[in-house]
C-alpha cells in the first residue's frame, strides 16, 4: 500500500500520531510502541506497515496525544539508540489497509500449545544435553542430530541404514500424542538448533525417502516458515508458535517448498490485527518423519522421484522376454477364455466412439476381441493386436478389418484416423518409454483435430467408498486363494484386493472347459499351477497417465476420468 | 484385408523405410463380400483414400482400367462412381497373399484376411 503522508499533514494537533522513526523497518515491535504511548491514554489503533521505518498511532482522546507530542518528540530515546523518537500530527488515521489474503497450503495442520511449558522444558533440557555428544553435525546454518535414520540436507532424502540409536524414548509422550491424532508412529527424529540469524532452505522432503505426514515441534522460539508452492509458486509465511505442532501432509508436504529465512526478526501479524516485529531466540526443533518402505503413491507426479525410481528398471531385453511371457504368450493362450468374459463394451468408450460422425475412421490399438467394432456401424474401424488369437476371433466374427501390429509402431499412415481408441493396453508395456511411444504413435496417425481415449488400469481400486467392479467381482469366479509362484518374475498380485507394487503379474486362472490343450502350450511361469497364466499389468497412479501425456507433442488433454478401476484421457491432436 | 484397410496400411514401421506407401499386393485368394451401400459413408470415405493408391491395389489384383484414375468430380452425386469406389474399398477382400513393402522388398503375410505388419526385433 502506498501512503502519501505530505498530503495529510496537519501543523495543528489531532488525536493522530506518525511516529517518523519507529516502525517494523527498523525493528519496533508493536508492545514496544505501545508501552511507550499507553502512559498517556487509550491507544485506538496503531499500524504498522511491512517494511516502513514510521508508524501511525492514534488515540482516543485529542489532548492524550498533544500531550505526548509535547512530551515525546525530540527529546525521548529510542531504546538504546542515541537518536530520539521524532512525532508529527496527521490529518487523519491510515485507511486500515487490507490485508493480502493468504493461501494457506492444504494439507497442512498447526496446533498450538500443543505441549505444555513443562514439557517442552524437559525437552530442551534433553535436547541440549545430546547436542554435546557424538553424532552432532554443525551444518552451515544450524546444528543438527539424527535418530533411527540419518536425513540428508542436500539431496533430502533418508539414508535407509539404520544409526545405532533410535528415537529416545524420552520423545515417546510426543509420540503418543501424534498417535491420537491418527499419525503413523515415526521411526526417524532430527534435531535442529537455530540461534537467530540462522535459517534452512527452502526444500521439499523427498517423496521415495517418507510417508506422507512430517511433523515439526517448536520449542524455545516462535518462528515464521515460509511456504512456496512448487507448482503455482505462490508463497505464504507462517508463524508457528514455540509449543506448537506443524503437520504437513498431503499438498503441504508433497507439492510445497518449506524453509527458514535466515535473519534476526520476523514480521508477524499482530494479536489484535496489524503487524509487528517477532524477535527471534534459540530454536530447537524436532522434526519426526517416517520412512518409506514401498514407492511413494501420491498423486503430484511432477514432483515425485518415485515415479521415475520405482518403475523397474528393465532392460530391453528383460522388458522383450517379460512382455513376451507374460502378455503376449497369455492373450494366445486365454483367448477364447478371454474373449468368452469380455464382451460388453464399457458405456463410456462407447459414447466416445459414438460421438464421430458418419465416415469417420476409428483405429482401435490393442482391439483384443473386437468388442469395441460393432459400436458403431457408420465408422470404419480398423484394430490392431499382437495376439493372433484375439485377431482371429475378431476376424471370424463379422470380417472384422484387423491387422497383427505392435503399439508402438502403428501400420497406418500419419494423419489418417479421426478417432483412436486404446483400451486396457498400454498398462502392459513394461517401461514408461514403450508406454509414451505407444501414445506418441497414436498422434501420429490422428488427424489434426482428431481425438484419442486412453484407459489404464489403475492402482487405485477404490476411490472414496466406491469399490471398483473389479474388487467387487464374485470370488466364485476365480479362487480367492493366495498361491506361491516361485519361480515368477515379479511381485504376483493377489486377486481381488488393491495392488500394492506398481509392477506385477496378475494371475488369470483358465476355466478348463473353456479351453484346448493346444493353448496350453503357451504358459506364463506358473510352474505350480498349470491352468494359471500370469499377466505383467503396470498399475497407473492419479495423474500418471496424464503427465505421460505432457510428454506428447501436439496433443491437449480434454479430459481425464476414473472409470471402474481404470485412469483415462481423452486427448485431442492439435 | 479390404482395400480401404490396405489403403491406410504402410511399412514405416520398419528401420530406414521412410513412406513405405502404398504396398504392393500379391494376392494368392481374394474373395468378394456383399456389403451394404452407404453413400454418405463411402463419399466421406473417398476424402481420407489415396486414390493412385487403391488404382493400383486394383492393379495387382488384375482389375486393370477398372476405376477412373482420378476421383471424379461432383462424385458425392455420382451413384455410378460411388457404388463402384464402394465395390473396391469395401466388399474386395485379400484373403492370403503379402504385402510388399515398396522400399525394401520385405514381405507381410496376409493369413485368413489378416495382414501381419509385426516387424522383428532387428527390422525395427
């Protein structure tokens, strides 16, 4: 806010005070200005401005002010300082300035006083007696002890080897407390000691390393934390009270920066509205994590390392021979058995296909059975797949037009198909690289304006109460019980419950009398049970295949939905 | 296969194959299925066709001077030249045969109606 004061001077007294040489500039606090003035009446509003060396005082009473103008100006000292505090009457009181409304993060929770002015003396006595042992690093800006597991300032991220000490048990009443409120029970504790002056960067804890849930205890000083949104860049400062409990979770701890400007003194907003300095004193604080075991499955992708780590890192020779085990191979031997359960089409996949035109060409990559070709009979549909099974039975039903070709080379021309449509298929590509191939070819054959749908398998089977079709299958239709493949290759999924691994196999059990012997030739590697082929399925995450879709040129996602258990996108070529 | 489907089909897929277009045809048994006329359908379909293309896919399967060289004018209102582009792109169908990739010379079977454009692991 700008504030013209020449213009509101006034060479006669009012009940309005500017205090030319006191403000939060140069570190006034508001009790400071207002133990000063309170002697001569009742102070009706004092503002003071960010960043300004003056501030504006006025009272109730006109003679309350004349009378400390007389007493006051020129001649009171200002602290310790040599200068004295000089005054001058204004016309009439600051416009109470609005205050710039502040986002605060979400998901993040402060509680205040929550511990006692007991409990956090034990806790810095501890704290402090620990500072001069062992294991205490002195980093530039502060020092720091670790417990359970050594944090790493720098890549912010967790050395999973475990210290020889865990969390002191006198942190356990802590603990307790973080329990009530739902929290997991940590298994890692860093201790920090600020002196003023001394701050922390701005950092996001790494997703792969912890949980979702940090927790921070302030003891011996209020701080302000500076928050910056990674994604929209938007900041916002915090002041966590000493005492008080700082949770981040969800957005707050996944998509926000966190840190400590480091200096002396921290504007704050005042009690009774305005602002005023905060002089900072030795901090301690103890920030309680828990370390992660399995990938990080949150949903802000853009910012999560796990989903770049946690996609296993196959060869392309490995990623050839498990596609070919355990995709290929699979979908020649279940086909019949296959196509015998798949048969209606999903009501959203067919809307979309109904919304072309008459003439319009569709290209259906990965078509399977075919169940998407008799949606609409104004289209021309051409389908491709790998399995000469599946295309066999599409050609046998209908002449349907199909061609055996893989994903991610397409045997169409560039810019021919009005529509495309790729149902339950990338998810079995091994890599990210083959999946984004996959998509990149799609706009490749659409023409400009054309628009594409998407549908993966998602990890998440349940969102909110909502089970999806597949959790909610019949258990008589396969047996729910947990097998042991030894010999598999990868993490085996257990039917009808929500994945726990992003890539796995998924067991498909053959009902015999739907089967021949001849498809039996062809086995994923379930060597225990003959009948059971072993699907590789790589289970999407919220926004996964969206940002996958980030990656394509020349495309716009039109939009993005959960259906039954799968992510999709539509997209449009642009 | 149609030869509407062969007319979208190419052999870019494969390494160092640039356009890959259009595919040459020997046909070992074709046979022709009756399929309902739909004009509005085959006039929209004749806007995306490569008409060279399909002449020359009539070619190799010896209906020479069959079809005009060119698309006609005002062919949306053309019954004669709609039913005959519809004769072609839709009811003629390779059953067995290959595809010939026009740059390399590499062959893609055609097996029951279904051409297989699965390049190997080194063609790609």
């Amino acid at each position: 806010m700008s504030v013209n004061l020449l213009d509101n001077f006034s060479s006669s007294p009012t009940n309005v005070l500017c205090l030319i040489n006191a403000g939060l500039l140069n570190g006034f606090t508001r009790e400071e200005i207002l133990d000063i003035f309170e002697r001569f009446g009742d102070v009706e509003n004092l503002i003071m401005l960010e960043g300004k060396s003056y501030c504006v005082l006025s009272f109730k009473k006109e003679n309350n002010s004349a009378e400390s103008y007389q007493k006051l100006n020129g001649s009171f000292c200002l602290k310790d300082e040599s200068k004295p505090l000089y005054l001058c009457f204004l016309k009439y009181t600051l416009l109470s300035f609005q205050e710039t409304s502040k986002v605060w993060p979400t998901g993040l929770i402060l509680k205040k006083n929550f511990i006692s002015l007991g409990e956090e003396e034990k806790l810095l006595f501890f704290t402090h007696t620990q500072q001069s042992e062992s294991q205490t690093s002195q980093l530039k800006h502060r020092t720091v002890k670790h417990y359970g597991f050594e944090f790493l300032y720098g890549s912010n991220k967790v050395d999973k080897n475990p210290l020889s000490s865990g969390i002191p048990v006198e942190m356990e009443p802590l603990i307790e407390k973080f329990m009530e409120f739902g929290l997991a029970r940590p298994n890692q504790l860093t201790v920090n000691h600020y002196v003023p002056g001394q701050g922390i960067p701005l950092h996001t804890d790494t997703h792969s390393s912890f949980e979702d849930g940090i927790i921070s205890v302030s003891l011996g000083s209020d701080i302000v934390m500076d928050f910056k949104n990674n994604k929209g860049g938007e900041c916002v400062s915090i002041t966590l009270p000493r005492r008080s409990c700082l949770i981040m979770t969800n957005e707050s701890r996944y998509m926000w920066s966190h840190g400590i400007t480091p200096r002396k003194s921290d504007v704050v907003d005042a009690e009774l509205g305005g602002l005023t300095i905060l002089r900072r004193e030795k901090r301690t604080s103890l920030t309680f994590r828990k370390i992660r075991t399995s990938e990080c499955d949150c949903k802000f992708t853009e910012w999560c390392d796990s989903l770049s780590s946690k996609i296993v890192d196959f060869s392309e020779e490995a990623a050839d021979q498990i596609e070919k085990n355990h995709v290929f191979h699979v979908y020649d031997g279940i086909a019949s058995h296959f196509s015998a359960t798949r048969h209606s089409p999903w009501p959203n996949v067919k809307s979309f296909i109904m919304s072309f035109p008459v003439g319009s060409l569709l290209v259906d990559i990965g078509c399977g059975n075919g169940k998407y070709f008799n949606c609409s009979s104004s289209l021309f549909n051409i389908g491709t797949d790998r399995s000469s099974q599946l295309l066999k039975i599409c050609r046998n039903r209908d002449d349907h037009q199909v061609v055996k070709a893989d994903c991610r080379v397409s045997p169409f021309r560039d810019s021919i198909a009005d529509a495309a449509i790729c149902i339950a298929v990338i998810h079995h590509l091994t890599t990210d690289e083959r999946r984004l191939k996959t998509l990149i070819d799609i706009s490749r054959v659409l023409v400009k304006g054309g628009r594409a749908l998407i549908y993966v398998w998602a990890r998440d089977q349940q969102i909110g109460i909502e089970k999806s079709t597949y959790l909610l299958q019949k258990k008589s239709e396969v047996s729910s019980r947990a097998e042991a493949y030894p010999t598999a290759v990868l993490p085996v999924h257990e039917n009808r419950t929500n994945f726990k691994h992003a890539d796995i196999l998924v067991p498909w059990k053959l009902n015999f009398r739907n089967s021949n012997s001849e498809e039996l030739e062809y086995r994923g590697s379930s060597e225990s049970n003959p009948s059971t082929y072993l699907r590789f399925y790589h289970v999407f995450k919220e926004g996964e295949l969206e940002y996958l879709c980030s990656k394509v040129s020349n495309i716009t996602v039109c939009r993005s939905f959960y259906d039954q258990g799968n992510w999709c996108v539509e997209f449009k070529k642009e | 296969m149609k030869l509407l489907t062969h007319n979208i089909l190419t052999s870019k897929c494969l390494k160092g194959v640039t356009v890959g277009y259009p595919l040459g045809i020997v046909a070992k048994e074709v046979k022709v299925n009756e399929v309902d006329f739909n004009p509005e359908f085959i006039s929209r379909m004749i806007q995306k066709v490569d008409w060279p293309a399909l002449c020359k896919a009539a070619e190799n399967l010896g209906h020479t001077d069959e079809l005009p060289q060119t698309v006609v004018d005002d062919y949306e209102n053309n019954e004669e030249f709609l039913k005959k582009a519809h004769h072609f792109l839709m009811e003629i169908e390779v059953m067995n045969g290959d595809l010939i990739c026009p740059e390399t010379g590499r062959k893609f079977p055609v097996t029951d109606g279904i051409p297989n454009m699965l390049a190997n692991e080194d063609e790609v």
